[in-house]
C-alpha cells in the first residue's frame, strides 16, 4: 500500500479565490493510502517545495500528489523536488485544480467539488504509479549521412567541423547532387559550381569524412545512438585508391555511344567515365552495361592505357557494415517524368526540354559548352516559351501529376530567362504562368528585373497545347488576363516541371522506419517546432527530402539538421523517457497488432523459451519493445486484442482508476 | 421531496500535446465551461481504450468525448488517426447499445485552441445535459 501525500497549492488568490483548499485537503484525507495533507500558499516556492521534502521524510511517503497548476507547468519542478527528498521523481502526480478548475468556473461551491474529484482521480492514479527509471543506453560518436548533394556536403561538413567522424553515402559516382547539373543560382546569379565544388573539395579533403560513392544502404537496424547500417559498395571496376583520374582510359575507350546521365542524356559519355571534371572522387567508373570487356570478355583497352594499373575487371559488390550514433537522410529530388504530359509534345520533339535540360544547355561545361542551341538542329532559337507548373499544383485526383507547390520553379525559370534575355537580347522570351511565386529575400526584386529591366513576357495563362510542325513548335496558350487565344511559333519549349522526391527514399524510409507523408517526402517530427527532425529518433532530415527546397533553404536546413546530430553524438550516453510501452510475455500471443501500429518500429518478435507444466517447455512468439525507441504514444496498448500491451505511467489500471474516481 | 438539480457527468480524454495544452489556455484566457467536465489526460488520443470509455459509461458518466491533435499534426505522427478510426466504430456499437451518438464525441482541438475547448465543451455539457441521464450502460453494481 503507499503512503500518500497530499498537497494542495493556493497559488495566492489563483486558486484560492474559486476553490476552498482547507476543503480539498480535509476530503482528501480519507482518500485511499493518504497518510498526509496539507495546503499552501505557493507549492511551487522555496518553501513550499521543503514542505514537500520535509513531509516524504516524516511521513515516510512513498507517493505524492500536488494540487496546483497544469503538470505543463510545475510538474518538472515537483519532480525534482520528489527526487531531492529520495523518491523516484515518477511517484509524483498533479491535479490541476488551476487551469482546468479555478480559472474556468466562478462558483466556489462547484470548483471545491471539482477540485476534490480532480485531487481523487490524481490520489487514484499515484497509489497505482510505481517507480520508473528512464533507461540508458551509449551512443556511437559517427554520423551516417545518405545523399551527397549540397544537402548532405553541408550537413557533412558541419558535424565534422565539431569534431565527428561523417560517412556519406551517394549512389552516383560522385558527390554532388543536383546542384553540380545547374549552371547559375537565382537571386545572385554566382554560377554553382564555383561555390558548390570548393565544397566538394573540403568534404574530400576533411580527414573526419569519409565518402562512399556509387553504394547504397541496404540495411538499417539498431535504434538511436546505436543504428547498424549495412552498405553496399557498388562495384565500379576500378580501383578508387589507386585511380588518379587522369582520364586516358575514358579517352581511349571505344565504347562512346552511351547516354551521358549528367547531361541528362543530351549528350554521350564512354563505358568507362568521369561524370564531370569536378568530380568527388575524382575517379573512373566502368559502365557494366556498356563496357565491352565487362558483357564479352573482349578489349581491355583501358587496363592497356591505364599507367597506374587501376582497373580491375574482377571487382565485386563489397559490403560495408559500420555503427552510427545518428542518420541524416538527404536524398533530395528529381524532376518529375513528363511522359504523361502529352500535350506538351516532350516525347515528339527534342526541342521540348525540361529546364534542368535547359540547365544544362546554357551551362559552360555542358553538352554545347554553354551555347543555348536546340538540341534538334544546333540552331539558336529565337522564340523561347517557357511553361510553369508543368505537374505541379495539379488537381487531388490528376494522376499525371503533384498537387504541391514545386517553389523553386518560378525563381528558376524567371532567372534562365533573365539570363537568356542577356545573352541573346534579339531571343522572344515568353513564360506562362498560373501565379508568380516570389517569396524570399531579393527574389520578387528579381523576378521584376526579368519583367522590367530584361523585357521577358510574362503571360497570366497555361499552354494547351505544343505541336511540332516542321522545324517550329507551335505553341497554343491562353492569355487569362486580356481573356485571348494565343498562336505562338516557338523554336524552344522548356518545361518546369515539377519536383518529387527521389525514388530511393521509399525503400529507405521503409529501412529507417522513418514517416513519409503522401508524396513521398519524409514527414517531420514537429511541422514548425521541429523541422529538420523526423520522428524516429536519431534519424534527421536535410534538403528536399523533406519538401521542396531552394538551395539556401536546404544550407540553412542541412546546418541545423547538422547541429541536432552534434547535440546527439555529444552526449555519452542517452536518457529516454521512462514512460514507455512494454508488453508482459505470458499474456502476448504474437499477433503483431502492436507491430502494426507502431509508428517508430519499436517493437520487435523474438522467439522465447517458456516453461510449461511438467518440466516442459514451449517456445512462443512474443512482443518485445525496445525502450530506447519507444516514444510512449499507447497506441499499441490499444491495438493489443490480449491486453499484454501496457503502458509505463499511464497504464490500463491507472487510467481506469482516475475514471473510476470521476464517475464515483 | 426536492427535486435535485440535473448536472450530467463528463470525462473528457485530452492529449498531452495539443488538447490538454488547449485546455490550459482555456484556463488562463478564463473561458468558462460547465465544472461537469473533468480532464484525464494521456499521452496521445490513441492512448485511449475503448475500455475507458465503456468503464465511464458503467459507472454513470452521462457523455465522454476525446481530445486529440488535428488530423495530420499528432504528435506520435498517426496516432489520431487510429483515434478517429476505432472511435467511429466503437461510437456506432455504443449507440447500437442504447447510448446516443451525441453523448460521445471525438474532437480536434490544437494548443492554439482555448476558445474552441470552452466552446466545445459548453456545447458538449448542453447537448448531454438535454439528453438526460445515461441508464442504458449504467451498471448499478458498480455503486456502492
């Protein structure tokens, strides 16, 4: 039986002006286990708080209860005050007999009432409370950081420039991202690959960062401060510690003709490749597709050409198994498919291109080194019709395309044709739009510079339809503002359209028991209070992964999600919340309700030895919850069909006691 | 005899995270609601069994209702949602039993939302008020 203590605050007049508490402490004197009651000004005050301590060491207390305000408020502070007096700080229970009592009704007669139903229900639920620890558990002082575009260079850098070790995790052949494919950055207009590949370099350069390339994760288990990741490094059929990147063996491969995925396939790369000259690592790669040495057995060239002896066509799958305090998921975006956009003839004319194509067209280490041609003919076009929101903002039930904001897309497409308009002043540069969305420091300034300064036409209306009709693209739009039909022969349609998360990011939340929301973007702990968090613990989001995101957003996202894994790999040791769920053996039937529900994968099957009459023993199939990943939310205990789920601090019978006490 | 004034007996489930904290700000903006109100709280909306709400109704509560995050901002992230769910079809039972649908209630209420609570609520007591008494789950075993 416990020992209870009761204790009712004033709170000045707060409480005391609406609720008799000489009254509520009298009643709850003959309350069940209350051996102590006693009321005070402030309970929260030095001296109310010795009354507490002198209170559990005179009268032995094995629980108290506080009458005061929301727990929300000073139930940390009774806590502590429980604990300094040497009782487990989970003995204590408040009754808010503030918020939801004094302050909302007027009568004293009915607060008194209700004031003493409340401190009931809290005396109820302590005699059942029993003492909890907050489990421990150490934390593995590495950070996984999967993706390598600018997303995960920043969050990278930044966790080792605190001092731990980083891996990154990329499936191209190189860091980089998407941000390595543009060739300017709105508003500033600095070209991205003068301030993305210094970068590039620190990361290949940080002793503190090692870079997987061409590998995936294939396997995550483990919880927070303790995740076992499994890698796979792809084999790329050239040895990465001796390759110098000199380049002869792309040179003389004779197997040219594949599709360049960096340029987006405008162009053609050899079996053997560099993405790009920037590269990190700056090391080749054999296409096992494409290489003919790899499919027949016959060539070699490259091993021939190779001074430094680097390629090695025997080359295997490796996999790499390491431990992790912390995950960042930084797998960023792509532009969606516009295959399903008929109408805009991408699949009838080459000179329909999506603008990442047009960033690639305009940039200097591009496919036409920089010069805007259309990639039919090499021509220059002189008509450039841009169309916005091409599968963005698209209707709930349109299957073709998101009905999100793609946000970058208006910034993006008012700078090419900014840039366009400056390069080739005599180029009719039309964009149609649904709204112009320019929110962002010096953006709307900058949208206004392509209207006014730069003279691009900016038309309030969609593109019906695009028909190729000889060596022109016939455009046929509306204008919504003069309500026209317009008739526009254009020699370049570019397309923005719209992003979505790559599509590695499924399999990977799936792995990571991370929360993706309807489109695929990995949802967040908290939409305002905690955005770079996901919910599983330990597991951080960077980037686009997350939602759309310009590329001072993702920096800005990357540095704070780098900041909450440092305050994690910080610590030695990581206390949990000790009001978990865990579920009693005999009673689990091995259902896998509780699995079900779990949003954080808290819960795992273990096969499990049971003794059983006549010396025999029995293994069954039992739920067990891992603490150090339970969040405490309860939903198993109600999704458990045979009641051996329960949870710690709120449990079945504590809860029923306080219903109980308000319904007596 | 004198007849004794009729005042209905309301539990009221709230989360930890939005609702019990709207139900703090009705307080401190001093919103008022029937005293027929107590407050339970728990972890998430989904903490709460069906088992609770039938308990209530054995031991004479006249309504129950439940408090939880908007749907889409739990959060345990989708604990509402089973929420809304396993109530629609426990409610259906209950009044396939005899108690009313209007005696139980799932709402959405944010830590931004005091004034929502109070209203809630008032509206809530007045609607159970004008019901009367629960006798159909009413199990008079259960008082002593």
């Amino acid at each position: 039986m416990q020992r209870v203590g009761v204790f009712v605050c004033w709170c000045g007049s707060n409480i005391a002006g609406t609720v008799d508490v000489a009254a509520v402490a009298e009643a709850l004197k003959n309350e069940p286990g209350v051996v102590f009651s006693t009321d005070y000004q402030y309970m929260c005050s030095q001296a109310g708080q010795d009354i507490i301590k002198n209170a559990i060491a005179e009268h032995n207390l094995t629980g108290i209860v506080v009458c005061s305000c929301s727990p929300r408020m000073h139930e940390a502070t009774f806590r502590k005050t429980a604990a300094a007096a040497g009782l487990n700080p989970y003995m204590v229970e408040i009754a808010n007999i503030r918020e939801q009592c004094s302050w909302v009704h007027k009568d004293m007669t009915t607060g008194t009432e209700k004031a003493i139903i409340l401190g009931k229900a809290a005396v109820a639920k302590v005699n059942l409370n029993t003492p909890l620890t907050p489990g421990e558990s150490p934390v593995t002082k590495r950070a996984l950081v999967i993706g390598g575009g600018i997303a995960g260079i920043q969050t990278a850098l930044d966790i080792a420039d605190a001092g731990f070790p980083v891996d990154i995790v990329e499936t191209k052949p190189t860091i980089g991202g998407k941000m390595a494919q543009l060739d300017k950055t709105f508003p500033t207009l600095d070209c991205a690959a003068c301030i993305l590949t210094p970068k590039m370099v620190d990361v290949a350069q940080n002793e503190k960062i090692r870079i997987f390339s061409y590998s995936e994760v294939e396997e995550v288990g483990g919880f927070v401060g303790n995740f076992d990741v499994k890698i796979k490094k792809k084999a790329r059929y050239v040895k990465e510690d001796i390759c110098t990147g000199c380049g002869a063996c792309v040179d003389k491969c004779p197997m040219k003709k594949n599709p360049n995925e960096f340029n987006l396939g405008m162009d053609n790369r050899p079996a053997i490749y560099i993405p790009f000259a920037q590269a990190v690592p700056k090391v080749a790669t054999i296409d096992p597709n494409a290489c003919n040495m790899l499919k027949n057995g016959k060539c070699g060239l490259c091993a021939r050409v190779c001074a430094a002896g680097a390629i090695d066509y025997t080359q295997k799958d490796e996999i790499i198994e390491e431990k992790y305090g912390a995950i960042v998921v930084a797998t960023g975006f792509n532009p969606i498919s516009m295959e399903k956009f008929d109408e805009f003839a991408y699949n009838q004319s080459k000179d329909v291109i999506t603008s990442l194509e047009f960033e690639r067209l305009t940039n200097a280490a591009g496919p036409t080194a920089g010069h805007l041609e259309r990639p039919s003919d090499g021509k220059s076009p002189k008509t450039i019709v841009f169309v916005q929101c091409v599968g963005s903002r698209c209707d709930a039930c349109s299957e073709k395309g998101k009905e999100y904001c793609s946000k970058i897309c208006c910034m993006y497409t008012a700078k090419h044709a900014m840039l366009t308009r400056d390069k080739y002043p005599d180029t009719d540069v039309y964009v149609f739009y649904i709204d112009v969305r320019t929110p962002g420091k010096n953006f709307d300034e900058f949208y206004r510079r392509a209207v006014e300064e730069f003279g691009v036409k900016y038309i309030k209306g969609m593109v019906g339809k695009v028909t190729p009709e000889g060596d022109k693209l016939k455009v046929q739009a509306s204008d919504l503002l003069s309500n026209k039909q317009l008739h526009i022969d254009a020699d370049l349609v570019v397309l923005a359209a719209a992003i979505e998360p790559d599509k590695s990011a499924r399999p990977l939340a799936t792995m990571l028991t991370a929360s993706m929301d309807t489109n695929d973007f990995f949802t967040e702990a908290h939409p305002k209070l905690r955005p770079v968090e996901s919910p599983t613990a330990g597991v951080f989001l960077s980037g686009a992964c997350q939602g759309p995101k310009d590329i001072p957003e993702t920096v800005s996202q990357a540095g704070a999600a780098a900041s909450k894994v440092i305050g994690l790999l910080a610590k030695d040791k990581l206390t949990g919340n000790p009001c978990v769920a865990h579920s009693n053996e005999l009673m689990c039937n091995g259902c896998s309700s509780c699995e079900r529900v779990c949003p954080y994968g808290a819960i795992t099957y273990e096969d499990k030895e049971f003794r059983m009459p006549n010396r025999t023993t029995k293994i069954r199939r039992v739920a067990s919850v891992n603490p150090a990943v339970c969040q405490g939310c309860g939903a198993c205990t109600v999704a458990c069909p045979s009641g051996a789920m329960d949870l710690k601090g709120f449990a079945n019978s504590q809860i029923i006691a306080e219903v109980d006490a308000i319904c007596k | 005899m004198q007849v004794k004034e009729y005042k209905p007996l309301i539990v009221a489930f709230c989360c930890n995270w939005c609702s019990y904290a709207g139900a703090d700000l009705a307080g401190n903006n001093r919103l008022n609601y029937p005293a027929d109100v107590k407050i339970i709280r728990v972890p998430c909306s989904c903490r709460v069994n069906p088992m609770f709400i039938l308990r209530a109704f054995q031991r004479g509560a006249d309504g129950v209702i439940i408090c939880g995050c908007h749907p889409g901002d739990c959060h345990y992230t989708s604990g509402n949602y089973y929420t809304r769910r396993r109530m629609a079809a426990l409610f259906s039972m209950l009044d396939f039993l005899g108690i009313e649908k209007e005696r139980t209630r799932v709402e959405w209420v944010s830590a931004a939302e005091g004034a929502k609570f109070a209203a809630t609520m008032n509206e809530f007591a007045q609607t159970v008020a004008s019901l009367g008494e629960n006798k159909r789950l009413e199990d008079l075993r259960c008082k002593k």
